[in-house]
C-alpha cells in the first residue's frame, strides 16, 4: 500500500481532488494502516469482509445445528477460535494446534481470561449475589490493610 501511496503523485494544481484524496488515504494509512489489512497475515483467513461474513454465518449455522441452541453467543465469545480451527480429521487440527508458538497461545489465554472477567463477575452476581458480594468486600478489605502498611511503612522511613 505504501508504494501505490508513493507512485500515485498527483498535481495539486491541476488535480485537486486527486491530491485531497491521497492526503486523506496517506493519513488513514498511517492511522490505521496496521488494522486495516490484518487478514493478509493469517493464512487461511478470506481477504474481504462478504467472506468473512459467509464463514461466520455459516460457524453459527454450524454451532447451531450440533448444539440444538438458537442462540450462538459462544460464537460471539470465541469464534475467533474456532475459526483458525477448520479440520476435517483430528490429526489436521492436531497439526494446526501445533503450529501455534507456546508464548502466543498463553498471551491468547491470558487476553481471553481478561476479556471474559467482567462477563463471569455479572454471572457470579446474577447467580450468587450473597458469595460474590462477600468475596467482593474480602477483597476491598485485603487492599486497604496492604495500603495502611505500605502508608505505615512510608510513614516510618520518613
């Protein structure tokens, strides 16, 4: 993208709207340019939204066929997943699940995990306020003697 940036040289002067528009391509690609083409980097993954789209759609008809759900918020959660994971025998998925360096796969659980938190914390409230509430006050509790000792101990090496 940043050569077809560098070959297109349009005249200010006698093309205005030509130079208005790769300024304003340059700038977007600049902003956003590392975002915008990340399909290109995982193979297998279609290179155009409409595909995209089509292998979504058809992940959730899939997930709600063998699970008898109408609903596919699993998909919602962790279709990134089952998307890199298309194999028709377990010895195809067992390849593919090799390939992935063991430090990007713990970086992905640790993202994950964050990113389910708050979803678990609104489950554990709605399931079990009393427990949850509690371990919530425990944990306040924990936090202010650990900043009263840390203030003591500032306070004595004043």
């Amino acid at each position: 993208m940043e050569e077809l940036l560098q070959k297109f040289q349009p005249d200010p002067q006698q093309h205005p709207a030509q130079f208005a528009l790769k300024k304003k391509l340059q700038r977007l690609w600049h902003k956003y340019g590392a975002n915008l083409l990340h399909c290109y980097d995982i193979p297998g993954l279609p290179p155009d939204n409409l595909k995209i789209e089509s292998l979504f759609s058809n992940l959730r008809r899939h997930q709600r066929r063998i699970s008898g759900r109408k609903s596919t918020v699993e998909l919602r959660d962790f279709g990134q997943y089952q998307v890199l994971f298309l194999a028709e025998s377990e010895e195809m998925l067992l390849a593919q699940i090799r390939e992935v360096p063991v430090a990007e796969y713990n970086t992905q659980r640790r993202r994950l995990a964050m990113d389910e938190a708050p979803r678990q914390q609104k489950y554990r409230l709605h399931r079990h306020p009393v427990s949850t509430i509690q371990a919530l006050v425990d944990q306040h509790t924990e936090l202010l003697t650990v900043l009263e000792s840390q203030a003591l101990e500032y306070q004595l090496d004043s």
